[in-house]
C-alpha cells in the first residue's frame, strides 16, 4: 500500500484549557522504517504514542487540535469498537517496564491466546503452534515451558521477548515501543533492540519508537523527531540529525551520550575498605558471592560492572551490613567487622552509605525533603539548634534550592529526586558513597549533571565512591578503577584503560560490543578513539553480533 | 506443597493449645464457681454442700491437675458434663452447632458476594452516582452498631409488614415436613443471614472498589487494553481477578469473625446455635460448656484461615514459588 502507514498532522493535546502538553506535532513513519522520538521525560513523547492507539490516561486528557491517520483513517474520528479492532491487530505496543506490563497472576499461554480470542482470529486448534512459532522468532528457547510460566518466573529481558511476541502475533502494520529497553541492561539491550529490527525486517513493519538515549537512537532509527515540552525542536533522517544537529537542545541529547574516555594511572595507598574472600549463596542454593575479594582505595571512585544477576548489588549490601556474608573478612580501617558485635558495627554504618536506583521508591512519599534529611542530620548526632542549618547545607551541597525543604517527593523530577537521596546519603558525614545503578533511572542528560555533581562532592568532601553501574561508558569515563563482575565472581580488575582497552576479558568484550549506536559514538569496540561519523553508511548489524543468538 | 500444608496445620495445634490453656485459665480466674451457683438455686449457704459439689466436680483440685484431665478427656472428644443441665457439653455443642454454620455461612456468601458485586459496580462506574450511592450505603452499614440494625430490621420486616419471621429457626406448632421443613428454615434463615452480612459486606464492597480502581491503574491493564481487549474483559478477566487477592485474606479473616458474631445475632433473633448456648452458659457460670463453645469457635476460626492460607497458594502464584 502506498503512502505512510501514520502519519500525524499539526497534533496538540491538552489538559482542559491549559498549555498543550504536546504543541503541534507532524511527523509520519513509513513501512518497513523506524521513527524515534526523542527526548526527556516531560517532553511529550509518550504522550504521542498514547494518543495514537487512543489510550490518553485520564478522563481530563484530549486530543485538542490535528489529526492522526493510520493508512489514511483518521483514528480521533474512530468509534471505541472500530479502535478496539486495530490495537493490537494492526496497531501494537510495548512498553518500559515488561514486569508490571504482564498480568502477574495469569500464564503467559492465557494472556497471549488472549491476544488472538479478542479478535476472533486464528482458530483454537492453531494458537498453540502460532505462538510457540512467535516466541521461536522472539529467540525464546522452549516455548513451551515459556507459555507454562508465570510472568515472575522470567527474566526482564524475556518478558520483554514475550512482549514483543505478543505484539507481533497478528502481524500488525505499526509497532509503538515506548522506551522498551530502559529497563534492561545493556547485553540485554542490544538482543531486544536487534530482535525489533529483526521482526521489522520481516514483518515490513512500522516502528515508532520512544527513547531519550541518542545510543539507542543512532542503533535503530531511519528518522529522528526530537521533542523538548511537547514541541518538535528538530526532525529529519537520522544521518542529518546526528552528523550536523540544527538545534542546541539536540547537540545537549547528543553530548550527553558518555563518550569514550578510559582513564589510566591507578592509586597508590593503603585500601580504606579490604573486602577478602566474601561469600554469600541466598536459599543454600543461588551463589551471589563467590570468593569476592575487592579493595577500595581512599579518594577513589571504583566501578563494579556487571549485568543482573551478577551479584554486584550483593556486595554493595555486605559493605553496608544489608546483607550478612556467608564467609570472608570486610576490613574497614584497619578492623574486620565481621568480628565485630552488633552495637560496634552499626556505630560504624555512617561511614558507608548508599544512594539506590529508583529515588521515587527510595523517598517517603509523606515526607517533606527537609524531614526526610532531618531524620538523618538529627540520628547522626547533630544538636537541635544546628539541624536545620545542616539540613541547607545539604541541599546546597547537592545543587537544590532551599525551597525544596518544604516540598513532597512528588512536586519534583526524577533528577531532584535522586539529589535529595544523595544529600540524604552525606547527612550521615559518610568517607564512602555507594551508588547503586543510582543513574540508570535518569534520562540520558541527566545522567550527565549527575556524574559531574558525583565528582564534585568528590572533591569537595574527599568522599570515596563505589559506582554501580551496567553501562560500561559511564564506568570509564569516571572511574578510578573497575572491577567486572559475572555470576557471584569478579572477572577483572584494573585502571579502566587496562580492563577496557589492553587486557580485555572476553566478557568485556561481549559487554562492549553490546553498546548502542557505535558507529556513530566511540565505544572502544570500534576501530578509531574519536566519534566514527564517517562510517554511518555501514551496515551496523555487527554491533551486536556477540550476543546475539542465533536466528530461530 | 504436602510438606507446607503439614507444617502449616502443626502450627495451628500448637495455637489451639494455647487457645484451650487460656481459656480454661480465663474462665477460672473469674470470680464465683458452679458450685456457688448451683448451691444458690437450690437455696442452700451450707458451706458443707458447697465443698461436697466441688469434690463432685473436681473443682476442688489444683488447676495444673484440672487441666491435665481436661486435656486428657479432650482427646476422646469429651468436653466434660454441663453443670447446670447435666449433660454431655458435646452434645448439646453437636445439637446446635449445624445452625450457626449455617447461620455463619449463609452470611459470609451473601458478605462475598453482595460486597463483590457492590464493589465491582461501583469501581467500574466510578464518580457516577451509582458509585456514590453504593459509597453512601457501605458507610452507612459499617458504621451503624449492627445489633440496632438487627433490631429496626425486625421491628420493619415482621412487626410492620410481617414478612419475615423475627425469631427461632421453624414456626412452632405448624408441623411442616420435608420441602415445606426447609422452606419454613430458610424463611427464618433470611432476617438473621442479611443482619449478619450487612457489616462485612460494606467492608468487601470498599476493598474491592479501592483494590479494582488500583489495579484498573496497573500497567499490564493498560497494555492489555492495547492489544484490543473489550472493556468487559478487561474488568473481568483482569482487573477483578487480580483485584481479588486481598480480598481472599480479608475473607479468611471475616468467616472466623462471622462464627464469633453469631453470639449476638442468635441473642437478637433467638437462632438456637452455639452463640446463644454460650450466651446462657456465660450466666450460669457453665465452665465446661463456655470453654467447650469456645474451643470449637476457635478451632473453627483458625481452620478457616488455614483454608485461606492454602486457598491463596492457588490463586497467586507467586505465593506457591516462595
């Protein structure tokens, strides 16, 4: 069929009688391409994908202007029954987060049959087959026990598989992945974004696809939409708008992909923190730790790297005294703590402390911020009189306005949140600051204010910083040293120039080889140092050639 | 699974040891005996006869030695003799206990399902004035003392309009025999069954409308609704079904209730069942008979949350991988 399969026109969509949340949008996406919005969260992308398969969240949300046509059909002008028969037949989507995407208390098979019963297709003696045939393509090994399954007893990126299977089980002629991969780390990245383009190949599919992370975008994208509060502030084909960004707010996006800078020259000194042959194995059966054995030098900021499941957040919660150590010694100062009675270690807690990667959840929600840090200057031993004069400090130290002290967790984003956290973290006067996956949550140029703000308070308060991370950029551009973790074991350890670029464990090699958009952003797995424009025209299927499995 | 059910059923011996340790300890640390009471009725202070009832009784034991035997009879089912009618306490519990379960079950279906239904309408249609009437309503209910409910329900339905029957399990002297026997049961049934329910069926109706209107906000929902499932299966097939998880733990909790509240409802409608046996019992300082009564409400109320327990391993699967 000739012409675009969506193509929105000049669209607003308002809140009743206020600023349009997003401000007159054109853009359209072809068979067989892929379009990314990009932007930050507020900038109105989701807002786009929503309103095309019609499911604007509240009652109070409306399309207040344009149009919106799927193979020439204006879908404002659909009836509810009409609409129903194109999502998720000829409309599809997938979501961020495949865990909360899938009923927890059904089996898969009863969810997916579901897809075809709803529209009377496909007849009952055939399902079956068909989806075991769907989840084959999605890579799934045994399809058969994945259709037994509860959504809990798969992992984030095969539920994401799922997802995607059951997007794809009516051939639909335009997929809409809002952010599908946020919520997975980064070899699990590469495989979901290279099964999309798989099954767009195949499938002749349309794909508009939501992100804020130019990685992803110069990985997938045919055309690039960028949208800042609701506007387009730029659009054109993805080679135009990475090689020579018009706009100011799209070269910020681009700038705050990490590039590829490994330090080298370690530390010389006596380690602050000596972890020696941890262990930890969880139900007498799953090992997260096996034989750990990990020094932190005074001043440094060390890396963990791994994947989930790695036992990287294990360790993190050993140094803190979340997790109990099967075995092993944790020499803090001088003193195993390990050997140490229960009132003596917690005297010793505030030496350590965590920021952890999801703010929301980690802030009471019916705290004010300046509660929240109060309760930690005043535990801490801090006089009345003095509390509330630290407690603007903090904030100052963080980079916030004092005027937050009155505000709730919800009045602010995602990225004040976490400095609330972090602030929280130094009430408490720690030498070490841990920081679990602490960016991972935060859009792309976030993450960039954040690790300036790490290396700040760095300096400032000579803090050492564990930094825990899956994304390999982020971890040599600020590290001191890293250490690679894989299945309860570290795999590597050194300056992040000789872990990642002279003496690369094969792992590492797997992890590198993972990271979107090399070609057009240095990673070190490609041939130059320096962002490689010239070879765009290239076919980029080696980026992920490693980890991918073999086409079913 | 075998191994957890096992487990599960040790744990609630050892509470229902605890349960019979501490009644019969509550029960003698009230102040006055049967003994007392008896020589009272029969008008005699003779201090002498006094003592001879309590020999009789084995009242006059050390309490580790009384509940030694206490238990020891337990074990054959033999809850002891009542004092004051001189029969065996399991029997007179055996004669009456068919009427509160039925009393309590026909309360707690109607609870579920009433409530259910209440709760479900009023999420589905939330903010139109169907779900404010319903609001208004579980408010209503669950806040007026519901022996007064019981009251005005007889005063309404049998004194006014005489539809229902205030009182007793059968019309005395109508002599009805098979279906008309059970018609007549449930006639009576109706008044006492619908007083009991109405608290916990508001209670149901506003859990399950805050836990659908939650679980209507859920993610998986959304992503179903766009793979173009219609708005009934939606709320059937997703939203209640998971939204029924808390409500499974409430009912666990709210059918041991039931059986425990009976003691009023049977007071209020004269319903012969364990409730009003206590009742008398508690007047008349009937040891054995309170204590018996008591046993077999626990028993019951643990059972029940036994019963939920297992039954939530079913209906989550999450609970059954832990």
């Amino acid at each position: 069929m000739a012409g675009p399969v969506l193509e929105v026109r000049d669209l607003f969509v308002s809140l009743r009688r206020e600023v349009p949340i997003v401000d007159n949008v054109t853009f359209s996406v072809e068979a067989g391409k892929t379009v990314c919005l990009v932007g930050e969260s507020g900038s109105g992308k989701s807002m786009i994908a929503n309103a095309v398969v019609g499911l604007l969240p509240g009652t109070r949300l409306a399309i207040t202007g344009g149009d919106i046509r799927f193979r020439g059909t204006s879908l404002p002008e659909l009836g509810p029954k009409a609409m129903r028969d194109l999502r998720g037949r000829r409309i599809s989507m997938i979501f961020q987060d495949p865990t909360s995407a899938l009923n927890p208390v059904r089996r898969i098979r009863t969810q997916f049959d579901e897809v075809f019963s709803a529209h009377g297709v496909e007849p009952e003696t055939g399902r079956e087959a068909r989806m075991r045939q769907l989840l084959e393509l999605a890579h799934l090994p045994n399809p058969r026990r994945i259709l037994d399954a509860y959504p809990f007893e798969l992992s984030g990126g095969q539920r994401q598989r799922v997802m995607i299977s059951m997007a794809m089980a009516l051939n639909p002629d335009l997929l809409i992945a809002d952010e599908p991969t946020t919520a997975l780390d980064v070899t699990t990245q590469a495989q979901v974004l290279q099964l999309i383009e798989e099954l767009k190949e195949n499938f002749g599919t349309a794909v508009l696809f939501i992100t804020h992370d130019f990685g992803v975008v110069a990985e997938i994208a045919d055309d690039v939409v960028v949208l800042r509060h609701g506007r387009i502030v730029e659009q054109g084909p993805l080679e135009g708008v990475l090689k020579n960004p018009r706009n100011d707010y799209t070269r910020t996006l681009i700038a705050a992909v990490p590039h590829w800078h490994p330090r080298s020259g370690a530390l010389d000194s006596d380690p602050l923190i000596s972890a020696r042959s941890l262990r930890k194995v969880f139900k007498g059966r799953f090992v997260a730790l096996d034989d750990v054995s990990i020094d932190l030098l005074p001043g440094e900021t060390l890396g963990i790297v791994g994947e989930s499941g790695s036992g990287k957040s294990t360790f993190a919660k050993c140094l803190i005294g979340l997790e109990e150590p099967d075995d092993g010694e944790l020499v803090v100062d001088g003193t195993d703590i390990m050997q140490l009675a229960l009132p003596q270690r917690r005297r010793r807690r505030h030496l350590m402390q965590m920021v952890f990667q999801d703010p929301t959840a980690a802030l009471n929600p019916r705290h004010t911020i300046g509660r929240t840090l109060m309760d930690v200057v005043r535990v801490n031993g801090c006089p009345r009189a003095a509390a509330n004069d630290k407690v603007l400090s903090l904030l100052d130290d963080v980079k916030l306005d004092r005027k937050f002290a009155d505000r709730f967790p919800h009045e602010l984003s995602g990225g004040q949140r976490q400095r609330v956290c972090i602030a929280r973290a130094l009430a408490a006067n720690p030498r070490v600051l841990i920081a679990d996956e602490a960016l991972s949550a935060l859009d792309v140029s976030v993450q960039k204010q954040m690790l300036k703000l790490f290396e700040d308070l760095k300096k400032k308060r000579d803090l050492t910083i564990v930094f825990i991370t899956h994304d390999l950029r982020v971890a040599a551009e600020i590290c001191d040293s890293i250490v690679v973790m894989r299945g309860g074991k570290t795999l590597a350890r050194g300056t992040p120039k000789d872990v990642l670029e002279t003496d690369r464990h094969r792992y590492v090699e797997e992890l590198l080889a993972a990271i979107p958009g090399q070609d057009w952003f240095s990673t070190g797995s490609a041939p130059s140092q320096l962002p490689t424009l010239e070879i765009a025209g290239q076919d980029n299927t080696h980026a992920c050639q490693d980890s991918r499995l073999p086409p079913g | 699974m075998l191994k957890t059910v096992v487990s599960e059923i040790a744990k609630r011996i050892v509470v229902i040891v605890f349960v019979i340790t501490g009644t019969f300890l509550l029960v003698r640390a009230a102040p006055g005996d049967p003994a007392s009471f008896i020589a009272g009725e029969a008008a005699s202070g003779d201090p002498e006869y006094i003592d001879y009832l309590r020999q009789q009784m084995g009242l006059d034991r050390s309490l580790p030695v009384q509940l030694g035997y206490y238990f020891r009879n337990l074990a054959s089912l033999d809850f002891g003799q009542s004092y004051r009618e001189g029969r065996p306490v399991f029997d007179m519990i055996a004669e009456r206990l068919p009427n509160t379960l039925i009393l309590a079950g026909a309360a707690f279906i109607l609870a579920l399902v009433m409530g259910t239904t209440a709760g479900f309408v009023a999420a589905v249609h939330r903010g139109r004035w169907i779900d404010r009437c319903i609001s208004i309503g579980s408010v209503l209910f669950f806040s007026s003392p519901y022996y007064w409910v019981a009251l005005l329900a007889i005063l309404l339905f049998s004194g006014k309009l005489g539809w229902l029957p205030s009182h007793g399990t059968q019309t005395i002297g109508a002599g009805y025999t098979g279906i008309a026997a059970i018609l007549d049961y449930l006639h009576h049934l109706v008044m006492p069954a619908m007083a009991s329910a109405l608290f916990t069926m508001a209670i149901y109706a506003r859990l399950v409308r805050a836990s659908m209107i939650d679980t209507a906000n859920a993610l998986f929902v959304k992503a179903a609704h766009a793979r173009g499932m219609a708005p009934s299966r939606l709320w059937f097939r997703h939203v209640l079904r998971t939204s029924l998880l808390p409500i499974t733990t409430m009912a666990g909790v709210q059918a041991g209730q039931l059986v425990a509240g009976t003691i009023l409802t049977e007071t209020v409608f004269a319903w012969p069942g364990i409730g009003r046996l206590m009742y008398d019992a508690l007047g008349s300082r009937d040891y054995n008979v309170v204590i018996g009564v008591f046993i077999v409400t626990s028993v019951i109320v643990i059972l029940a949350n036994l019963l939920v327990d297992i039954l939530y391993r079913f209906v989550d699967p999450r609970t059954r991988a832990a």
